[in-house]
C-alpha cells in the first residue's frame, strides 16, 4: 500500500467577537477556495519521508540495560551519581567508601549549579578517571572556559576502552558542542569566519559521538541522536543545505522528530531567502547563483522533497499576524522552486505527485498537468491535483469522479480527509447532486453543511428517502457538539451524526404537522414528550372532553412545548440554531450563497434548483418560534377557563411572560386578559399596579385542576 497522504487543510477563521470555535462551513465558500490547490502539513509528511526507526540503530549489545538507566534517570532514579555507585560497587568497593566518593561527584555537581567558579573539584585517587575528568570539564564548560574543558575530555578519551564505558560518548558529544555554540540567531551571515571554520572541526567529534555510541559505550541521554542535529546545523550554518537536510531527516527516524522537523523548516526558509526569495527580494535581477543553488537541491531527491512540502505547508509558514505577506512570499517562492524543478530536468522521479502539487500552487497549470500524468494513479495528491486541473476546465463531471476516487483511497487521512469530502460534497451541490452532497458531507464530518442541505434544499420526502436506510433508531438525542471535526473519523463520530439528521427529519417533519411520521425519527427519550404534546394538543380540541379536562391538557401540551420546544420543534440552523444549543445565531450558508456566491460562474455556485428550494423550504420567521405555540397554548387553556379564577391568572401570567422579554407586542394581550379577566385575584391586582407581568412567588403557583 501507498504512503498515507497527509494535508493540513485549515482555512482563515472569520473573525467573531466571541463564542466557540466554530467549524468552517464549506457551503459558504466560493470557487475561488475550491480550485486553490490542498494545504499540506509539513510534519506529517517529513514523518512519512523519515519514518522513525524501529531500531534506533545502535549496536550495543547493553541496549536493554541502557534503555531502562534512561528511563530510571528520566524518572529521577537514577543520576549520574547512581551511575557512580553501580560502577563503584562493581569494582568492590565497601559501601563507606562508596559514599565517600559519592558525596564528592554530588559536591562538584552542587559548584556547578550553584556557578562557585573560584574552586576547582577535588577528586580522590581511587574515583574513576573518567567521572573525574567528565566533572572538571563540565566545571569548565559551564565556566565558559571551553579550552580547558576540552582537555580534559580529551585525557578522557585517552583512557584504556575498558575504563571510560560511561562518559565516551558524553566526551565527544561535548567537545563538538564547544565547537558549536548556539547563543546565537540562525543566519549564516552573523557568524564569522572563525566561528564556522570551527563548527566544520566538530563534525568529526560528532561523528564520533555516533561511533561510539554503535560500539557500545553508554549513551544514556541519546547523545548520538542529538549529534545528527548539531552536524547538520554546522552544515547549514556553512551553506550546505542538502548535508544539513540528509542530516536532519536521519535526526527524524531517530526519532528526534520535533526538534529536526523545526530545523529543517528553518534551512529551507534560509535557503529561500538567501536565494532571493525572502520578505523582501523578488529575484528580479535574475541572480543566476540564486538560481544553480536551487537547482543543485532540486537534483537531489531528499532535498528536493522537503523544499516541495515545506512550500506546500503554507499554513505552517504562515504567522496568523503576518496580514497576507507569508502568502505572497510563499506564491513568489513556490514559482521559483518550480521553475528550478522544471530547469533540472528530471525523470521519473517517485515525488511526481509532490511536484504535480507545487507546480499546481505555484499557477504552473501546464507543469501540473505534466507531472500529474507522470504520477501512479493511485497517488492521492495526484488525483486530488488531477481533480482541480479537470475543475479549472470547466469538467465537473470528471473533478467529481477523480474527487471520489480521492475519498475512496485507504490512503486518504488525517486533516486531509474532512477537506476532500467537503470538496466532493460542494461540487456535487453545483451539479445539482443534492443527496449525494450530503452524503459527501456526511462522510466528512461536517454538520453544519449537511444540515443546511437536509433543513433548506431536500424535500422532505428526499430527506426522509435518505436518511431511513442510513440511520438507524437512536436511544438517545444528548452530547450533540459539533463544534469540530475529528481528525480521524471514529464509528461513535458517524453515528452522532447519522443520530442528528434523523432528530432533524423528525422535527422538520413535526413543524410540517407530519406527526405519526414524525414518531418514528425521534429519539427514544424525545419521542415520549412528543407523544404526550401531540395526546394532549388532540385531547385540548377534543370537545367530547370537559372544559376543565380540555383546558389540563392544553396547559400540559404548552408547558410541553416551552421546556421542550427545541427539541421537539427547533430547527437545526436558523432561527432556533440547535446546532449551537440555541445559545449562538450563526451560519453564513444560506446567506452566502442567496447573494455572493449565486453571482459566481464556478463549480462552488448554487444551481437555480437549489436557490429556488432555498426559498420554498423557508424556516420560522421568529427565533424560538415554539415558545409562542406554547404561548398560544396556554391562551387556548385559559379561554376555557373562568374569571378571576387564580389558576386562570397564573396561566395568562406564566405564558404572557415566556413571551413578554422576546416579543412583548404578542404578549399584550396577555397582559390585558389578565388584568381585565382576572383583576380581583392577586395577579391580576398586581398586574394592574405595575402595567405589566408581576413576578409570581413559587409558593403562589397554584397547579391543581382548573
């Protein structure tokens, strides 16, 4: 099987004075976003390019006693003074005078963290040559007096094999330190020549570090691994960029993979930079150097590779503060990158697809359409790439099938997977493939565009024809958050979803008055309260019923309603927006595409048959629409009811104020009943006083039959 393909694919939030972080809502989007070219993300494809290794290369036949020293000094049991200890008691010593040397590594240590440079440690002739020697240099080193701390580590190194099993690869990882220094920024040209002369000698004692570390010696802080890092960086400082970036990915399937995968996003920014395609150069004089350099780079594969997903990477190069200026650096970069890779002309290559890409982002449609076909065809990004060049030409058909073909791939996942069905899914809506874009978005995740289709622009039997054989009864209608998109899709995830579009055709279909078909959508817990509101709306117009029995069940019904209205009644964007628990109003969909996006000629724009379903299927005009049924509800109990009855006063009272904040023009009359009905109880006397719903006492309510 093919490499997994990986993309980052996070679109600019728009900017909201509070509230969560809401999805992106794909439907609102323009053509222009759905022909730009996928987003990758850099660390996940370096990781693919350098996967780690499984063995981390050292052969040391004490591998498993290090591993576990490692673990034991990570977790604070285990310190160099431990070390001591065990090597001590090896060579027989008695436990006094184990303690003895012991609290004189622990004092030299304590100078050191506590900087009392002006007395040099004092070892006893029978501690280990190299834990002497290793402590005085390190006494120097961190004095800032390298020379010396290097000879001492050198009469270290100088010790029989058998005698320095411990500090070796400590030794020679420090001496290459000393000739490295990293106090300071990274770019080249503020280190003198004297500096990166030195930086080139401690390659060799790097090396070493690595040698002795496969030969055996402890290397309990992986010491080795940490010298791929510092020889690449000594040879990127001198300009080396394809030694640096070989060295940083041997760095990253080491395992080291953070710290390398930031350095090598810091060599190929330095790369481009100084070839004249910085913040603020253009290349515009043609600097052929400029140009060699990047050709040299395009010829070697790795190197090649890494400027490829480095550019293709752009959200990961670009600051959220930088105003727009990373992403005409990264266009400006990405076409000289691909003029180099186009001018070095190479042949079948297994980056094809990465170069189709590039070339892509880059505006070089001809180049992507060339390499694009040099790619297998069942690369990810080459039919993604494949997709957009058939979209851009005006095939939608064709983008839609190599689209499918991309969703279909095992090797689709990650941030790239969500992005990839919601791009099946909006070229689906331009073909006027309702049904199937929903599905798309289904698959995607994304909740917020599935329910613009399945609330606006489905009839109610095409949502009803979709949703039975794909989502089976749900138990339960809670823990609904859709205010992101898992990364990975898991089953729980598909089911919350496929939970949610059958809750909405429930209640689309109750607000149509379709309420023996409603039944059957809603969930368990749900579908009780909505049986009791529809059994008691049904027995409050049955006039074989009492008055007072007809009056209950009209009260029960609007009390129903009041607490259970969003779910019973709520639509799942506007008004009521469930989607957000009814505590935000937004979605841009259905506004976005009624105006901007109606005027696009692209294959993001909405087909006349869905503007015109977009009206038919227009929601509640007021927000929490419920409330005033319940509202009315309670007006039809309390017509049954008799004057200056208490119970009568508290139903005009509770229902006029679940309307008296939102729409007060509606709860007037309300009001009036109460005080002109009901004016000798104590509500009404109340009412009358204020000239408005007077706050009722607990204790007051009386909830007896009427």
């Amino acid at each position: 099987m093919r490499a997994a393909f990986i993309l980052c694919a996070l679109a600019a939030a728009n900017a909201r004075a509070c509230g969560p972080d809401f999805p992106n809502a794909w439907l609102a989007e323009g053509s222009v976003s759905l022909l730009s070219a996928p987003e990758g993300y850099f660390a996940a494809e370096i990781a693919k390019l350098a996967p780690p290794d499984k063995d981390t290369g050292r052969a040391n036949p004490n591998d498993a006693l290090i591993i576990a020293a490692n673990a034991a000094k990570r977790d604070g049991e285990l310190t160099e003074t431990g070390v001591l200890r065990l090597e001590l008691a090896k060579r027989g010593c008695t436990p006094a005078r184990i303690d003895a040397l012991a609290a004189e590594l622990e004092a030299a240590r304590a100078a050191i963290f506590a900087k009392a440079w002006k007395t040099t440690p004092h070892f006893s002739d029978d501690m280990p040559a190299e834990f002497a020697l290793y402590l005085k240099g390190a006494f120097a080193y961190w004095k800032d007096d390298f020379p010396v701390a290097r000879e001492y580590w050198t009469q270290l190194l100088a010790l029989p094999a058998g005698e320095r099993r411990h500090y070796t690869v400590n030794a020679t990882y420090m001496i290459g330190r000393t000739l490295n220094p990293d106090n300071r920024e990274e770019r080249v040209l503020y280190y003198l020549d004297d500096e990166k002369r030195a930086m080139l000698d401690s390659i060799k004692w790097l090396r070493q570090t690595r040698e002795a570390a496969a030969a055996g010696f402890d290397d309990i802080s992986f010491l080795a691994q940490a010298s791929l890092g510092w020889e690449a960086r000594a040879w990127f400082i001198n300009g080396d960029h394809a030694k640096a970036i070989h060295l940083y990915l041997e760095q990253c399937k080491n395992g080291d993979d953070t710290r390398a995968t930031e350095s090598l996003r810091i060599v190929v920014r330095s790369l481009l930079e100084s070839s004249g395609w910085g913040d603020n150069h253009t290349n515009e004089d043609g600097d052929t150097g400029a140009a060699e350099r990047l050709q040299v780079l395009a010829r070697d594969e790795l190197s090649r590779r890494v400027v490829t997903l480095y550019l293709l990477a752009r959200f990961g190069t670009n600051p959220f503060w930088d105003n727009g200026g990373a992403e005409k650096r990264i266009e400006r970069q990405s076409r000289a990158w691909a003029a180099a890779l186009e001018s070095a002309g190479l042949r079948d290559v297994p980056d094809a697809d990465r170069i189709a890409w590039l070339a892509y982002q880059a505006g070089f449609f001809d180049m992507a359409q060339k390499w694009a076909a040099l790619a297998p065809g069942d690369s990810v990004p080459a039919n993604w790439i494949r997709a957009k060049l058939a979209l851009r030409a005006g095939d939608a058909a064709a983008g839609e099938q190599l689209l499918a073909t991309v969703t279909s791939s095992p090797a689709l996942i990650g941030e790239a997977r969500p992005v990839a069905w919601a791009e099946l899914g909006r070229v689906r809506m331009g073909r006027g493939e309702f049904a199937g874009a929903l599905d798309a978005f289904m698959h995607g995740g994304h909740w917020e565009d599935s329910a613009y289709i399945a609330e606006r622009v489905l009839t109610l039997d095409e949502l009803k024809q979709f949703a039975t054989p794909r989502c089976a009864q749900a138990a339960e209608a809670n823990n609904r958050r859709f205010v992101s998109v898992a990364v990975e899709r898991k089953e729980e995830d598909a089911q919350t979803l496929r939970d949610a579009l059958r809750h909405l055709l429930a209640r689309r279909l109750a607000r149509a008055g379709r309420t023996d078909a409603a039944k059957e959508y809603f969930p368990e817990t749900v579908r009780r309260n909505y049986e009791d509101y529809v059994s008691d709306v049904r027995a409050g117009f049955d006039n074989a019923l009492s008055s007072d029995e007809r009056a209950e069940a009209f009260w029960r019904a609007a009390k129903n309603i009041r607490e259970n209205g969003m779910a019973l009644l709520g639509t799942e964007l506007a008004p009521d927006y469930f989607i957000w628990d009814g505590s935000f109003e937004w979605s841009r969909i259905a506004d976005s595409r009624r105006t901007a996006l109606r005027l696009e000629n692209g294959p993001g724009a909405p087909t006349p048959d869905e503007l015109e379903r977009l009206e038919n299927a227009r929601p509640p005009e007021k927000r929490f629409h419920y409330r005033l049924r319940a509202a009315e509800l309670g007006w039809w109990a309390a017509s049954l009811m008799p004057n200056d009855s208490d119970k009568t006063a508290h139903i005009l009272n509770t229902a006029g104020g679940w309307l008296k904040n939102r729409a007060p023009k509606e709860a007037n009359r309300f009001y009036q009943a109460l005080v002109i009905r009901c004016g000798n109880t104590s509500l009404g006397k109340q009412a009358a006083a204020r000239n408005w719903f007077p706050e009722e006492k607990a204790e007051t309510v009386v909830e007896s039959a009427p």
